[in-house]
C-alpha cells in the first residue's frame, strides 16, 4: 500500500519542522487540499503531493513550516486547484 493511499480527510498535517500547517480536506491525483483554521475561519490551500513524506496518524511533510506556507495555493471557490 502506498504511503498517498493511506491519507484520509480531517487527518492532521504536520510540516518537517514539527509545526501542523492545517487538516486534509481532500486528496487529489497530484495535489493535497488542506484546510486551516484562523480566527475561526476556514482556509484551503492546495500543496503538492510530492511533499509527502510518510503517513501515520498524521500526514508528515519532507518541508518545513515557512515553506510550505511561502509555496502553498490559495483555493479558489468552485474551481479545480492550482497546480502546486
């Protein structure tokens, strides 16, 4: 079984550095949508699956936190995700 199978939504995303940077939303062919809350407020964002580093309990990322942050993809309402 490979380690993208594995993923499933609400699952808790954790970058390289130990920081969560948001929950899986949803799990595309080649991208991760991912949900993290502010002030309440939801906001998805898109990252490449090729940031995956292994699954467990949580989903664990081979970047750290300022990156994924820097190069992750705002979702836009009711379109397909950007590339990441």
């Amino acid at each position: 079984m490979s380690q993208i199978s594995k993923i499933e939504t609400r699952m808790p995303v954790v970058a390289a550095d130990g920081r969560a940077v948001g929950f899986v939303s949803s799990v595309g062919s080649d991208y991760l949508t991912l949900t993290s809350v502010k002030d309440g407020r939801g906001f998805d964002h898109v990252i490449p699956l090729s940031w995956v580093a292994d699954v467990d309990r949580y989903v664990f990322l081979s970047r750290a936190s300022p990156y994924v942050v820097a190069h992750r993809h705002a979702v836009v309402r009711g379109r397909r995700p950007i590339a990441a």
